[in-house]
C-alpha cells in the first residue's frame, strides 16, 4: 500500500463526502479509492469511515486520524511550494468559485494578465450565483458580495461595488419615471433578484444623507442569476436594482437608464474567500495578491 497516497485519498473522501467525487477531482476510479482507503484501515486495524448507499460518515478515529495525518500533508504542501517559489513559478490546479455577472464583467477580462504572468497555472471557473461549500465542493477560493456566511472561513476585501436602480427606456416612457423611492409603491414591476440559497426575493435599498430605507414589494418576474436579471431588464420587464459594473455597457448602449440616482444604496462590499482551516498554497497565495493588486477600486460605473 502506498501509505502516502491513501492519506491523500482519504482526505479527499472526507472533505468531499463522496467517494464518487473524491476520484473524479483526484482522476481515479471509485474502485482504487474504495480499495486506498480500505487498505488504510486495514493497516491501522480501525474503521475510519461509516459507507451506507446514500452517504459517507466519519467515524471518532477516522476524524482524529484525519485531522493528524493532515498536518503531515500541509507540511509536504509547504515543502514542495518552497521549491516552486525558489524557482519563481508557482505550479498547479486552481479552482476559483465567482458570481454570473462578476465573472463575465470583472474578473475574465482581468484573467489574461494573470495567465502571463503565471502560465504553469491551470484555473477552473465555477460560475453561479449559489453558494458552494468551498470543502466538499473542492473549491480553492470564492469571489463574493455581501457578508460572511461562516466563521470558519478567511476573506480578504476587494472592494465595493457601486449599486444602481435601472429600467430600459421603453419601461420608463410606458410606467412613467419615478421620482422618490416611494412612487415605486405605485403601480410599477419590480424584477426581484432571488436568492439561489433561501428562495427568497432581496429587497431593493436605497440610502440618502445617511438614512436608509427597504422596499419589499410583490414581484412579478424573479429571477436567481444575475446576467438573467439585468437581461429581463433590458427586456423592459420592469426595474432593477444591480450592480453598476454589471449594468455599465446597456447604460452605454442607451438600452438601460439609471434611475433615482440620489437614493443609491451603500456599496456593496466584495471579498475573496477560502477556508480557515486549509493551507494556502503558492498557487492560491499569487492568485489572490493578483485579485488585490488588479481588481478595480472602486468596482463602479466608469466616470
């Protein structure tokens, strides 16, 4: 048994919690995984997982042993990355996790100074507006706005992004222009961005001298991706509330025309995120100094 490679497979089943997707994110069959891990236990004479046809449990042993032999794979982590780093050229898979609308108007047009500058790194994008689970869903790091949905992760800020209200020209000669916060009470269609993780409409804000305020109307039209959101915009299906970055080429285009400008919410605080307890690697240590350094301050309309 290679006693190296089936700590490496176990670490992998149980932050994935998935034989399955253990070997499709390490490229081996379920069966040399099931056979790793087998062994392990085999040559430490415990259980270390609980398998059942649904799911993958850790047993008390399986978590202790998890938790010491991971210090021994982070230590050979920290080993090979200083080798890399002496060469100057950080090497491997990275997985970045990002949101629809920043992924298309931020960070891929940023991307190819990345790749020049670090050409032995492979990148995978994971573009949604959902949340994922950075352990099980073997991500390396997400590009998110808003708060921080758990204590056991570690985000460095980006930045904010400016926050528009918004509707097509051909809405706004049929609804009329509203001049306060409050005529949206009035007879007009709010395009309610929907959260993909509770279901649940966000409210529009807006902020003026300091004081501020929540609209929670009823919807006709929601929808829980953000490029599809500004699309029904432009579709003059009703009013948005958006980030400016997302909406800068339609308001160029004349397809969209900011609305109530002087009630704009507060920025919109974005960061990127890993978790607490995972080592950061060379390759996810340069990935994020290039986010800092590269990405727009702040992320607003241009002018």
């Amino acid at each position: 048994m290679d006693q190296l490679q089936a700590i490496r497979v176990l670490a992998r089943v149980i932050e994935t919690g998935s034989f399955t997707r253990a070997g499709d994110s390490l490229g081996m069959p379920i069966a040399t995984v099931s056979k790793l891990v087998r062994d392990l236990e085999s040559h430490l004479g415990v259980r270390l997982l609980q398998r059942t046809t649904r799911r993958v449990t850790v047993t008390p042993e399986g978590e202790a042993y998890y938790a010491s032999s991971g210090r021994i794979l982070r230590d050979l982590e920290d080993i090979d990355g200083s080798f890399s780093a002496v060469r100057g050229k950080p090497r491997g898979h990275l997985r970045v996790d990002v949101g629809g609308s920043t992924a298309r108007d931020v960070l891929i047009p940023l991307l190819p100074d990345f790749v020049r500058r670090h050409p032995d790194i492979r990148i995978d994008l994971s573009v949604s507006d959902r949340s994922v689970n950075l352990i099980s869903d073997n991500v390396d790091c997400v590009i998110r706005g808003g708060g921080l949905p758990s204590s056991t992760l570690v985000a460095r800020p980006l930045g904010a992004a400016v926050m528009i209200t918004c509707a097509s020209p051909q809405y706004l000669k049929h609804a009329g222009i509203p001049a306060t916060p409050d005529e949206l009470k009035n007879g007009h269609r709010l395009i309610a961005y929907v959260s993909s993780d509770t279901g649940r409409a966000v409210p529009f804000r807006f902020e003026r001298d300091g004081d501020r305020t929540e609209i929670k109307l009823d919807h006709r039209i929601g929808v829980n991706e953000s490029n599809a959101h500004l699309a029904a915009c432009v579709a003059g299906l009703g009013i948005v509330q958006t980030f400016g970055y997302a909406a800068a080429s339609a308001l160029r285009a004349g397809q969209l025309v900011e609305i109530l400008q002087p009630w704009r919410p507060a920025p919109y605080p974005f960061h990127v995120v890993y978790p607490q307890a995972r080592h950061v690697t060379p390759r996810l240590r340069v990935f994020m100094d290039w986010l800092l350094e590269v990405f727009p301050q702040p992320l607003s309309l241009p002018g």
